[in-house]
C-alpha cells in the first residue's frame, strides 16, 4: 500500500476501505414498492430492514406532508403466489389491506382507528383488490390453501367481500375459478363488466395468459365469460378501463410487449420495445391514464426505461426527458402521477411528476446516505458475442474516489446472475453492487438470454436451456472482460440469488471459468424443486427444461448436486430457513456434498428469513461474510475485521496449493 502525489493510495483490490458500508445498507435504508395515487394523496409501501423486514404504509399529502398509516407492529404484505404484491387498496377515507402474520383482509379508516378483519381466520391469502361501488364489496383474488377434493394445491378464484356495516366475516362469494391462476380482476366504469387475466399449467404469465371478459348482472355475479384477447403462446399484462369504459391491455404478439386497446388489430404506439415486465407479482403497472385521452406509460428500450405519453384522441406519441433508467409502479389522476424510479446516479425513490408543468419531484428515497457521485461506479451497457447470439450486460469499474489499484494488478470480477430466471437487471444506483465496486471489484450483472427487456424471442430462447444458456452467457461475459484486460483471469467470481443461484451452480460445475462463487437461497437439484416447489413456479420448469416427470432424466443431468465431483472451487452458501421457494434442503444437500469433496464450503443459515433477506442484521451478514469469504481465499487484507465465518476444508485447500 502506498500513497501517491494527489494522495490517492495505491492499495490491492478488494482491499479498500468503502463509505458504502454495509450498515449503510440498511441504515436509513428502505425497500419502496406499490406506489398509488389517490384523491391527491400519494402511497407507497415500506419494507424497513430496521424492522425485521417490516412493510408499512406510508402517505404523502402535499399539504401535510409525509406519515406512517399502518402503525407499528403492523405489517402489509400478501403471501399470495408467495411473492405477493397490490397488498392493500386505498378507497375514500379507507384503506384495505392483507395482515402479513395471518394474511386476512383488514379495514382501517385512513385517520386511524382499529383494523377490522373482514375475512375469516383461514389459511386463505389474498391480493390484487378493486372496489365495487355498485355492489358494496371488494373484489379481489383468493388462493385458498383448505384441503379439497382432486388434489393438494391451493384452489385460486376471484372472490368478492362484503363491505357493509355489518361485515361478518364469512367466506367470500366466489365469482370466477376453474383456472389454475388468475390476476387483475378489473370493473368497467359503469360496474357492468368485470375484466381479468387467468392462465393455466405450465404456462407462467409471461408465456401465455388469457385476457377474459364477464358481464355482471344486477346482483353482481358474472355471466357469459369470454377470452378477447391472448392464448398459449401470448402474453397479456395489466388490462385496464379508461375513464370512458374502454379496455386497454398489454401483449407481446408481435414479438414485443405493446399496450392496445380492445378492437383495435395495431398497438396505440407500435415500437420495438416492451410496456411490460414479468408477472413475478400482483398489481404490476407500466401505464395508467392522465385523462380520458391521455396515457403515461413507461417502456424499457435497450436495458433502459423510459417515459413516454400517449394521445388516445389523435394518435400521437413522445417521450419525456427525464433522468431515471428504472421506472415502475405507475399510477396516474387527473393529469398528475406517481411511480418509482431509480437512476444511475440516485437511489430508488417515489416520484410524483405533474403532466401541466412536466416537474418532477421525489417525495421519499429509499435511501438517505449522502454520499458525494465519486464514491459511485457508473452502469456501462455492454453486448458481448456467445456463439451465434448477442448477450446484454451492466458493467461496473472499481471506483473509489480514495483509491487506486497496483499497477501491476488486474481487478477481481464479480459476475452476477439475476433471479427469475424470467427478469433482468437494470442499470439504477444499487448499494450492493456499490458495495462491491467502492472496494476494488469489477462488477458484470448480465441480463443472460431469458431476460426481459430485449423482446419475446430473446426472453424464449431459455425455453429447454436453463442451466446451459445462461450458463455459457456468465462464463462468455468474464472471458470477455479479461480479454478486454479488465478482469484477473485468476479471480472470476459469480454470484447468484434463487435461480441465480442455479446459474451459478452450474457455472461452477460444469465449467471452469470462475475460481469461487456465492449461492443465496439458490437450487441444486432441479429434481426437488420440481417436486418441492410452491404452486406458482410447480410447473415453470416444464418449459425451462422439459415435462416434468418426462424429462426427469434431463433434470438430473443439469442439476449440480449429481456432479459435485466436476466442481473444485469454492463456495459460500446462503439460505433463510423460512423458505418456502426454495427449501432449504436445497442448500444443505449441495453443501454436504461439497463437505464429502473436500471443498472450502461456508454455510450461513437465518432462522426467521424466507425467500430473499429483509431484516437489517441478515443483510449486513450476508455481505460482510462474502467478502470475508472471498479475502479468506485469495488472500487480500480487509480493510475492516469481518464476521469471523468458518470455512470448512480450507485448510486442505491451502495444503493442496
């Protein structure tokens, strides 16, 4: 370590001391989601890993600023498809939402007073809720997990719940089931139509949905049910009523993710781009009107999304300059809106944006550090070949304003593989990437053939190869980097989260690109999971591998746990107990395997945490023992004093050199 003329220290990668701390993770530090916009009153969920994970209700007025509606110790989260989402529905002076601890519906007046539970006490879950003025009761969907006749699922329907004084907690009317899986349970202005999205097994809903529409009669029970729009091989998101009794709706037939409207054969804005993402959760939306004639939208072009505005009455279409790359959950009234929005060099943060003036303002940030934009690395956009095909990545520098590396060393790399496998990644000011960079790695988040954002030809090329195109796209994007000179060939990392955390399992087995990786709550035998897994992704891997139990013979030749023996590297793993996802005899029989191989191997378990990490102190150890982790076996100083994790068998890998 030495210190140069404009004192800035030359010191090894990964040794650095960083202002992005991983108490500045989740100090002062929020997840936002679910942003409306009702009566000109903004609201938004926060999940506070300062509270265990805690996801609370905030409302912004503009005259009287910023508080919590849903107080302590209450929590707003659905459990339904076990991701959940559209948790909770502002409606005049009311709010309803879903309990976390028991998943019933609740009413509260939104000044405070008493939840009253207006769902019976039963393992129901429930999400995604419209309020029906006409018939005094919230429609919304039901996955009812009761034993039944015919098998062991959870049942899914579209029920309707009283609203009346004397709720009483009985079972919910049902109005629509017999389909594995509905969403977006919508009534038409008038109250004479109920529109919604149902698909069927093993189609997830960005492979194909169907787009139904029902006519209600006087007591509210939907008749004559038909599907207007979408199939099999089609996928419909969020149909929505414009204020003049007209049903917009999202597909992506022409390869691309448009949004249409019912009768016309051409999307209102034809482009080569997508006004949709994967369905992972309830509630999801990309477009929302600013008048009767006026759409704001928000679509993702080349890795980055943009806002755009749409005039239904003559035809024409712009986008709005603005700052943000990442852009979701938007609502619109009367010409005003609210989404959440990131940008390179910001944190994630609810923004209301006025279409009068075109201002934009941010009303809550997910994060509060004040760090100087020189501590930050900047996303690079990025295509690399592999083989005949283009891969789309984000590549981060080691950035630091305090330090630099040796002159005669090339950065570590850190490739990371996205959950989904149907998602992507985007180029929005991330802390834990940050984390990384500001300590002297490179960074490579890959949005690998499968993703989202490139169109529905890129997102199907996974159909039948997960566990071997993104594979061979992580491993053809390091090797891009070091021959760039911009990685060291001999410290390649990849790491990965659920089916990421597959990816990189594979990668490590059954290739010989990376020298050590990280598996959060990640899969090791596709086998278990096919068996193991929840309803919602029972059968996603139909089309990822092949039919299940057809193709079982496939499953186990791409699952690692079967050749442990190929892989010869380190690994951390990373597993909340609580999982119902991925269960955690996923990690423990990977790691037992590689204890029986003599491989370095460090197991790190949470009791309370379930598919993904929300309370603070499970956040900081899992990054402050990663790193450990990595300084233990390539032998770089850490500029702090880590967790002191065990690392199994790492004695017999220093004594075999």
């Amino acid at each position: 370590m030495s210190e140069q003329p404009n004192g800035i220290t030359a010191a090894p990668y990964g040794s650095w001391k960083s202002a992005v701390t991983a108490d500045l993770l989740v100090k002062g530090s929020v997840r936002l989601g679910e942003a409306s916009l009702v009566d000109g009153r903004y609201y938004w969920l926060e999940s506070r890993p300062a509270e265990k994970g805690r996801s609370v209700l905030v409302q912004h007025c503009p005259e009287h600023g910023t508080r919590d509606i849903t107080p302590a110790p209450l929590s707003v989260r659905s459990k339904a498809h076990e991701y959940g989402g559209a948790s909770y529905l502002v409606a005049g002076d009311q709010v309803y939402f879903v309990l976390a601890t028991d998943q019933r519906i609740y009413r509260m007046p939104l000044e405070g007073g008493e939840p009253q539970p207006l769902t019976p006490d039963d393992p129901c879950r429930y999400a995604d809720f419209s309020l029906d003025q006409h018939h005094n009761r919230l429609v919304c969907i039901q996955e009812d997990y009761r034993p039944c006749e015919g098998g062991d699922e959870p049942v899914a329907r579209i029920v309707a719940v009283p609203l009346g004084e004397t709720a009483t907690q009985g079972e919910p009317d049902v109005l629509v089931e017999g389909a594995d899986f509905y969403s977006n349970p919508r009534l038409s202005p008038d109250g004479q139509r109920l529109s919604f999205l149902r698909w069927f097994h093993p189609n997830m809903p960005w492979d194909g949905t169907e787009l139904c529409l029902a006519n209600l009669d006087e007591d509210g029970i939907p008749g004559n049910i038909e599907v207007i729009a979408g199939g099999a091989e089609e996928s419909i998101f969020q149909p929505q009523w414009s204020p003049g009794g007209e049903l917009f709706y999202v597909s992506d037939r022409s390869n691309w993710w448009n949004i249409y409207r019912r009768g016309d054969d051409k999307p209102i804005w034809e482009k080569d781009a997508e006004f949709a993402t994967p369905q992972w959760v309830f509630g999801m939306s990309t477009y929302s009107f600013l008048t009767s004639d006026s759409i704001l939208c928000t679509y993702t072009e080349e890795g980055r999304w943009q806002l755009g505005r749409i005039d239904l009455e003559g035809g024409g279409h712009e986008r709005i300059e603005q700052p943000y790359c990442d852009i979701e959950s938007l609502h619109c009234e009367s010409h005003k809106a609210v989404f959440i929005a990131a940008s390179p060099g910001d944190f994630s943060s609810v923004v209301a944006f006025d279409d009068h003036s075109g201002q934009l303002t941010k009303i809550a940030r997910s994060n509060t550090a004040g760090l100087p934009a020189n501590n930050f690395s900047q996303a690079q956009a990025i295509q690399y070949p592999v083989g005949d095909r283009n891969v789309f990545a984000f590549y981060y520098a080691p950035q630091n304003p305090d330090y630099t590396g040796p002159g005669d060393e090339l950065p570590p790399l850190l490739v990371l593989s996205h959950g989904g496998p149907t998602g992507a990644t985007s180029a929005g000011l991330n802390l834990k990437i940050q984390y990384w960079t500001s300590r002297g790695f490179a960074v490579l988040d890959v949005n690998y053939s499968g993703s989202t954002g490139y169109g529905r030809a890129y997102r199907d090329r996974l159909k039948d190869g997960w566990g071997v195109l993104d594979v061979e796209d992580v491993c053809a994007g390091a090797e891009y980097l070091v021959a760039k000179g911009l990685a060291d060939p001999q410290r390649l990392l990849v790491k990965g989260s659920s089916a990421g955390g597959y990816t990189v399992l594979a990668a490590l087995t059954f290739h010989h690109t990376f020298k050590a990786g990280a598996s959060l709550y990640g899969v090791g035998d596709l086998t278990t999971l096919a068996r193991d897994t929840h309803k919602f992704e029972s059968r996603y891997l139909d089309k990822l591998v092949g039919p299940w139990p057809a193709a079982e013979a496939l499953y186990r030749a791409r699952s690692p746990i079967n050749h442990v023996e190929q892989l010869n590297c380190p690994v951390i793993v990373f597993q909340g107990m609580e999982d119902k996802v991925v269960p955690p005899n996923q990690a423990e029989a990977m790691v037992d395997a590689l204890r029986q191989q003599g491989i370095p191997v460090a197991y790190i378990t949470f009791a309370e945490e379930g598919h993904g990490f929300r309370a603070a102190d499970s956040i900081k150890m899992a990054l402050s023992a990663e790193l450990e982790f990595y300084s233990r076996i390539f032998g770089f100083p850490l500029a702090e004093p880590g967790p002191g994790i065990e690392i199994e068998n790492l004695s017999q890998q220093s004594a075999n050199g």
